[in-house]
C-alpha cells in the first residue's frame, strides 16, 4: 500500500530514481530528446537499481517497512482473533471496518518513512510500472515480511494458546480441521476458488485504490491523508466482499498482503503453510494484469511514465 505523494516526494532522498515532472508540464523539444537519449543510455545495473543495494537512505527506509509490516500483523491478527471470538452476529462487517481503520492510520505513520507500502503487492507493481527499482522492491518486501514474522510473534506472546490454537493466530487460511460425526473432516473454500478471489481482489485493490497514489497527479490533487483512507476503505471493502461471497467455515478471506500471510505462517506452521502459494501467486498475477492495464491505456491518462526502471524497459535492456 502506498500513496504516491509520499513516495514521490521522498525519491531523490533515498537515493533512487529522479522522478519526470507530469506530462501535463510544458516541455522543450529539445528537453525530450535529451532526456529520450538519456533514458536509453542507462546501463542494467541501473535499470536494476542495484546501487539501492549500497544506499544506507534505502536500508533505513526498509526499518519503516519492517515495523509499519509489524505493526499492520499485529494489530490486523489481533482484530481477526477479537471479531471471531465476539460471536457477534456480522463479524466480517466488524472486521473489515476495524482494519481499513488500521491500516489507514498505519499508512499515515510509515508515508514520510518509505512511501508507505507495508505490503508485497505494492512494492511488485510499483517496481513493475517503474516507480521504484526491482532492487528496492526485494529489499521492501523482504524487510515486510520480517516485519511479519515479528508482528506474528508478538501476537504469539500475548495469547493463550488455546486462542493460538483455535484461531490460528488470525493467519490466511484456506481450510481449517474441525470435528464431524465421524471423527475430524476438512473444511473450507477450494484452491482454484481461493487462487481466483486472491487475483480478482489484488486486482481490484491495485485498480480502485493504489493506481490513485501511483498516478502523481492524482496523488498531488487529493493529498495524503484522503490517499490513504481510500486504500483503507478499498481494502475494507475486499476483505468484506470476500469473506461473505464464501460463506465457508475455515476460509479467512483474501490475504491481499502475502506478507501478513507469510507472518503467522512462520510462526504458527501447520495448516497454514496448506495452499499459502495461493496468497502469493494470485497476487503476483494481478501484479502483472495491472502492469500490462498500465500499459494497454492511453499514456495521457496515466501520469506515471518514462521512469528508468519501468520493467519493460529492464526486459529490453537484457535482451540487447
């Protein structure tokens, strides 16, 4: 998850790509072929961003990451594990509220950090359209996904473990083992099922919300704070539409974070390592589809191009 504003205006500092003013912006001739010609000159290693690798500015960047992924398990588990135990009569309403609450304010806090991702989903795509470099995408999202594992861990010494155990840390899971008539049976939602929900709503997520923050123009017009309460309410949105489409005891929903998946996965172990690769590659797909979206659309209608390490340009870059 992040805004574009805070990404955008945090780039030169970290050390990374100089971001190109909006094509709204009157431009020379002469402005465009030095910077066409520039564009073409970058070696791989640039194109790459491997001089992130060596960038203090980026690894502490990553610290934000690693504890906004932290806090966002924590906090996301925590009120997973409080909803169900409620026994209230919409749980999945209550739930879903409370976490576009979270991760709002979580947005909010982690933006003048990193630009706000805590999340692999952002960090993919935005390296894919070419807002930050593959180097920093691998960087993000292994910090997040440390990040995870000490959210899940602190979760773990704060519960009983019979909470632990009933609800299994509040982690992504497609099934779930429960006792039946004839000794214990498998419930929960179907892998082709869970792959096709983990895409669509990935999808949805980066097409509703985070193309708002990756467009600059879009970004610079609504500001911050409405950037981030609407990736807040979209993803709000999601895990309500896709607990309650189901309908199935055992299934938590769409992950829409692989990270907050892979977290209490680590942890926890057991039956939520069954089917994890669904939370990772449907979202790794959606990844892609909106990618080539970005692509497909008229270049006016997307102020977000011409960056270095856009990944077409990397494929063509390896390829000459």
């Amino acid at each position: 998850m992040a805004a574009n504003v805070g990404m955008l205006e945090d780039e030169e500092s970290y050390g990374g790509n100089r971001i190109q003013p909006l094509a709204s912006t009157p431009r020379s001739g002469q402005w465009r072929a030095e910077e066409g010609k520039k564009q073409t000159s970058l070696t791989l290693c640039e194109r790459l961003g491997l001089e992130d690798f060596f960038s203090l500015n980026v690894w502490r960047a990553s610290v934000g990451e690693l504890l906004g992924s932290a806090a966002l398990v924590f906090m996301i588990d925590t009120i997973v594990i409080s909803t169900l135990q409620s026994h209230i009569k919409m749980p999945n309403l209550v739930m879903s509220i409370l976490i576009a609450l979270t991760i709002t304010i979580l947005l909010l806090a982690v933006i003048p950090i990193s630009g706000g991702h805590i999340n692999p989903i952002v960090s993919f795509s935005a390296a894919l359209v070419g807002l930050i470099s593959l180097s920093r995408a691998f960087i993000y999202i292994t910090a997040q996904c440390l990040g995870a594992v000490l959210g899940a861990l602190a979760l773990k010494a704060v519960v009983s473990s019979t909470i632990e155990q009933t609800f299994s840390l509040g982690g992504c899971t497609l099934t779930v083992i429960a006792p039946g008539p004839q000794g214990p049976i498998t419930i929960g939602l179907e892998t082709a099922q869970a792959l096709w929900l983990e895409i669509i709503c990935a999808f949805l997520f980066l097409f509703a919300s985070i193309w708002m923050a990756f467009d600059e123009r879009q970004a610079k017009k609504l500001g911050h704070v409405l950037v981030c309460t609407i990736i807040g309410l979209v993803l709000g949105l999601l895990v309500f539409i896709s607990t309650t489409v189901t309908a199935h005891k055992g299934y938590a929903g769409a992950g829409i974070n692989p990270a907050r998946c892979i977290g209490p996965a680590i942890v926890r172990g057991g039956h939520l390592w069954k089917g994890h690769w669904v939370f990772w590659v449907g979202p790794g797909i959606a990844c892609v589809a909106f990618y080539l979206y970005t692509k497909i659309i008229p270049r006016q209608h997307f102020h977000a191009q011409g960056y270095k390490h856009d990944f077409f340009n990397v494929v063509k870059a390896l390829c000459g």
